[in-house]
C-alpha cells in the first residue's frame, strides 16, 4: 500500500499532515485543520485499520475495494461515502480489460477532511494537489472543497475521453465511404472497439450526477459558497452524459449504414453474376445447338468456322452492350 497524506491550516501547506494511518483519528479531529488522506491499492489489514481508526461502516469499506461497484453516494453517521470511476489517460487506445481502463476511486468525507482510497496509481494525483493549493479562499470551505475538487477532475477526464472517442468515431466515418478495402474485419473490429468502450463509459458517467447531488445534498448549510461550483459540476456531468449518448447513437449508425453497404454490394454482386450469365448463354446456347443436335452450315469447312463464330460472338456483345446499358454490369 502506498499512503500519503497532505494537511492545509488557514489555506496554506503545512507539516501536521499524518505519516500513518494511526494518526489520522486524530488530525480529522482537529478543528482548524484540513486533511487529504490518500490511499493506493492498500490491503486488506490497512483497511481494517481504516475502518476501526475512523469507526466505518464494514460495508461501505467493502464497496470501497469491491470490483465492479456501481458509482454511487451515502450518507453515513459522521462522514460521506462515494464511489466514482476515472478514466485511465489510454482508455481510449487501450486494448485491454475494463480493469485497466478505468481507475476506482472511493472517498470518505469527514467535516476535518477527505480519505481516498484508490486501486490504481496511474492517475496522477499531482495535478489534484495543484488544483487544491491554487486556491487558498477554496480550501477554507473545508472538505466540500476537496471533494469538488476531486470529482471536478474525474468529470474533465470523461470530456477528455469522449473527445477521443468522438474523434475515432470520425475516423470510422471517413472510412466508411472509402476503398472497399475499409470494411474488412478490421473495420469492423474497431467499430466493436469503439462501441464497446462507449457502453463501459456510459456506464460510469451516467450514475454520477446522483453521486454529485448525495454529496451537495447533505452539505452543511452554513456552507452556501459552494452551491455554484457544485451546479457547475452538475452541469458538467450532465454534458459529459448527453455528449456520451449521442455517441452511442453515432456509432449505432456506423454499424446500421455499414451492413446497408455491405447488402447494397451484396446485391451489386448478384446483379453481375446474373448478367454476365445471360451473356455466357447465347454462346452455350449456339454451341450446343450446332454441336449436339444437327451439323451447322458450313461444318467441317474454315466458312463453317467463321459463321459459327459469328454467331457467337454477335449476339454476346449484343446482350453485352444491352446489359452495360441498363447497368446490369
């Protein structure tokens, strides 16, 4: 497990952050002191030192490592719990498991602080701190603060996110009126990609406007400054979402118009085999008739050979020409 803890007093940095879990009790009790706890893939002992350090609920420390947990919010005796989801910054390209796209993130809320607990270290938490410390005036609000801040940045990672699909999505469009050679099974493996990774966003994007409006509900009211970050956030899930659902009709687009070009060249396949059989008739046709039945004028003689050709090769051109003629080849 990796554990790190930073502490503001008044808005500015300071050294009473604890160096372990023993003395996190005590620093979330301290009233004029905010803390950030974080920690990264910790075990099963860690956690249940968490749990009888800060007096948790079993259940929410179980959901909190629990794979596959929905995103949601609750609100406990003494503290906020929720479970979010970031994107990964390859989540995109990536060819892998959901495991490895997607970073879970659960989050205790005390009025002295905000405890993460995170199952991946690929997210980098520098820019977290950045964005916290940038503002001082912001951090006097207390733990809402640190709790907007980090599910601020989780939502801007699903606009970074969408944009990539979108653009890939682009990408299957442009190719999808090209070369032929487009809509071979790689075309059709990266349409798969791009829808499937669409469902797995969907799936965690959509249940965050609850988890936002659990933790702006059971604010405290004295805190009223930060109803329009909040709103602002709320706003911004809900873009991320719709922009996510038009997504998904796009790429349902792709695979509808993608089998109406393969039926369409389908058809013009057909429609040249049957053509090109009328045309091979007329000579079987002349062959089979000089051939099997009676002698043709002129058998056994080189004018016999000519005429026979004609014959041939006159009324093949003629259905030729008339084939090319109404498009039939």
């Amino acid at each position: 497990m990796t554990f790190r803890a930073l502490a503001w007093r008044d808005g500015r940095p300071t050294d009473e952050a604890p160096s372990e879990l023993h003395g996190l009790k005590q620093a979330l009790a301290d009233p004029g002191l905010l803390v950030w706890a974080d920690l990264v893939r910790p075990a099963r002992e860690d956690l249940s030192l968490l749990a009888t350090e800060l007096d948790l609920d079993p259940n929410a420390v179980e959901d909190a490592i629990a794979p596959h947990e929905r995103p949601k919010a609750s609100q406990h005796d003494g503290y906020a719990f929720f479970v979010t989801y970031a994107t990964l910054p390859d989540f995109a390209s990536t060819k892998e498991d959901e495991e490895d796209q997607l970073s879970k993130i659960a989050g205790f809320s005390f009025p002295g602080g905000l405890v993460t607990i995170r199952t991946s270290e690929r997210i980098d938490a520098g820019t977290l701190v950045e964005r916290i410390s940038s503002n001082r005036e912001f951090l006097r609000l207390g733990s809402p603060a640190l709790v907007h801040a980090l599910l601020d940045l989780i939502v801007d990672g699903y606009f970074e996110t969408v944009q990539e699909l979108d653009d890939a999505i682009e990408e299957l469009e442009d190719d999808l009126f090209s070369s032929p050679a487009s809509h071979s099974q790689e075309f059709q493996r990266r349409a798969y990609d791009v829808r499937t990774k669409l469902v797995t966003l969907r799936r965690i994007v959509l249940p965050m406007r609850e988890v936002v409006s659990v933790v702006w509900r059971h604010r405290e009211d004295a805190i009223r400054e930060l109803d329009a970050f909040y709103a602002d956030l709320t706003d911004h899930v809900l873009r991320a979402a719709e922009w996510t659902e038009s997504l998904r009709d796009m790429i349902g687009t792709v695979f509808e118009t993608h089998l109406s070009l393969q039926d369409q060249r389908l058809n013009n396949v057909m429609k040249k085999l049957a053509g090109w059989a009328a045309v091979i008739s007329v000579p079987t046709l002349v062959t089979g008739w000089f051939g099997i039945n009676v002698p043709y004028p002129g058998a056994g003689e080189q004018s016999g050979l000519v005429s026979a050709a004609v014959m041939v090769v006159v009324p093949s051109v003629v259905v030729y020409v008339i084939m090319r003629k109404n498009d039939w080849i």
